[in-house]
C-alpha cells in the first residue's frame, strides 16, 4: 500500500485527490495538510510514501517545503501538483527534487499513475514537462530573467510580483525585513529592474503567480 499526505490549501481539492485515492486497491491517504510547514510537521513523524504537494500555499510555499521535506525523509517522494503551466515552475520543482510535475486539469489517471511511478523510484515525466527541460537545456545561456533566480529569490520575486510589501512578506516567510531587504536587491541586480512596479509588471505579463 503507497501512503499519500496531500497537501493543499483548499479543502475541496484535498477531498477530490481523496476520492480518486479511495477508487484504487494500492493507494491511501494517509494524511492531510493545509500549509507547507503543516505537511514539513507531518512528513517528520513519518508513515508516508509520496507527498502530493501544491505550489502555491499559506506562508511557506510547496516550492519552498520541497528541500526540507526531502531533508525530513530522504526516501519519500514527492510530487508537486499545482494550477500554474508547466512553463512556470516544472523546471524548478524537478530542480528542488520532486520527482514529478503535474497540473490541476491532468487527468485522474495521470495522477495515479505518477504517484504508482514516483513510489518505485522513478521520475514521471509528462510530454509537457519534458518538452519544457528540454527548451530549458537548449536555451541554458539565454534564460529568462526570473529562470535566473534561486528559489528563495523567484519565490519573493512572485510575492513582490503579488503587491505584498516587505513587511508582508517577511512575516509570511518568517524572515526579518532586512533580509526580504537584501533578497530584493538581488533580485533586482539579476533582472536589471530597479523598482517594485518593474517586477509587478514582469509578474503580470509572465503569469508568475503567488
């Protein structure tokens, strides 16, 4: 039996994934959680297999928990699961160390399937994801700005990108100000921006969403 903990911000969605998870003989859920740190707290205590994990959460995002998760438990596998294109982030969440990306709208049985896949050790792929790392590979010297940052970066450069504040972000990250300071100014060395408007209207126009 594969022990799933779903992870999402939304009730609706954590019921749905239960319900395709009751229809098979080989997988459970095991566990919910609502944040990141919520599902970092459950996957220490362990009897977990695979974490289905959405991007886009309260506080500390998927993207964010996917290190430490890995940390907590170095043999379970996770599995981000989101609303936003491959375009967005599937690079990134494979990079962090999922072993799979997979949208809101794939179909049930892509779904099982990759949790079935990851849970032998193994990386699912689909056309989508894989037609992305490969522009990704071939375009390594000429990548967008955002593709630049590291993940804390893109992560406040999205929430900048939101209309959050410093102050807002630091108490969301639980990070001190200076340092959402200091992020920033990163952030706008390796875009060649220099104001917070610049970012929001880059967000905007490259669907970067928080």
């Amino acid at each position: 039996m594969i022990r799933v903990l779903v992870a999402d911000d939304h009730g609706l969605i954590r019921r749905g994934i239960r319900q395709i998870l009751s229809e098979t003989e080989d997988l459970r859920a095991a566990g919910e959680a609502a944040t990141g740190a919520e599902a970092i707290q459950k996957v220490r205590s362990g009897g977990y297999d695979v974490v289905l994990l959405d991007i886009s959460m309260p506080g500390r995002s998927g993207l964010d928990a996917i290190h430490e998760i890995l940390a907590s438990c170095p043999g379970i596998k996770v599995i981000v699961v989101s609303m936003h294109s491959e375009d967005q982030y599937a690079v990134r969440s494979l990079r962090e160390g999922a072993s799979a990306y997979i949208t809101k709208t794939s179909a049930d049985a892509e779904l099982v399937a990759a949790i079935r896949q990851v849970a032998e050790g193994k990386r699912y792929i689909t056309s989508e994801v894989a037609e992305r790392l490969a522009s990704y590979v071939e375009q390594s010297g000429d990548l967008s700005p955002h593709e630049r940052l590291s993940s804390r970066e893109f992560q406040i450069m999205v929430k900048i990108g939101s209309g959050k504040t410093t102050g807002e972000i630091a108490e969301e990250l639980s990070l001190s100000v200076k340092t959402v300071s200091t992020y920033r100014s990163r952030i706008l060395a390796k875009t060649g921006m220099k104001t917070n408007a610049q970012l929001i209207k880059y967000a905007v126009e490259h669907r970067l969403g928080s």
